[in-house]
C-alpha cells in the first residue's frame, strides 16, 4: 500500500468521480434540450455514493442511470427541464469543488507528515 492509497483519498476520489460522473449526465440533459424523445436521466448520488464505500478499494465504479420520472412532458416527448438541470448544474459544481478542496487538505496533512518524519 502506498502513502497515497489511504481510505480517505479512496472515498474523496470516489466522490469526485461520480460528481464528475453526476455532472457529464446534467451536461448531457441540457445539450439535449432540443432533441425530441430525449428522457432526463440522472444518478442518485448519495446511494452511489454508498455503494461506492462498500466496494473493495480500486474497484470500479458503475453508477446505475435512470430516467427521472415525474417531469413534464413537451409534445415532442422530451422532458428535460433547463431550471432543473441548471439548479443541479450548480450544485454539482459545489459538491466538486468541496471535494477537491478537501482532497487538497487531504494532501496537506501527507505532505506535512512526510517533512516531519524525514526531519528526524
């Protein structure tokens, strides 16, 4: 195991793979506004994330998509909501930034601890 596969680098990388994950599938809705039959999919974060933390360490994740039900509906069959999708844009853009600043303390503590052992 090296210095830089400790549970909580696993768990932040994680996070920030399915936020990332999360915000290709948000992108994915809005560029498809105009597309007719076009369904809004999106993942539900917070079991994925679940699932990501029960899952042995360098296993890959596989975020189960669905069709967001519920929305309306225009005559062409599409259903994605740009007020929707820009709250969630946003939000998701949080959640990553947040994960990369604590990945970033993260970072600190290791280094930290690397200079004060190599000092003595």
């Amino acid at each position: 195991m090296s210095v830089l596969e400790t549970p909580e680098l696993t768990l932040l990388g994680n996070y920030l793979n399915l936020t990332a994950f999360r915000q290709q599938l948000v992108a994915s809705n809005l560029a498809n506004v105009d597309t007719p039959g076009y369904r809004t999919v999106d993942i539900n974060f917070r079991s994925e994330l679940a699932r990501a933390l029960a899952q042995p360490a360098g296993t890959a994740l596989n975020p189960q998509v669905y069709d967001v039900a519920g929305l309306a509906q225009r005559p062409d069959g599409n259903n994605v909501s740009v007020d929707r999708e820009s709250m969630l844009l946003g939000e998701t853009q949080l959640e990553y930034q947040t994960g990369v600043e604590l990945w970033r303390a993260e970072m600190s503590n290791l280094i930290a601890a690397v200079s004060e052992g190599s000092r003595t």
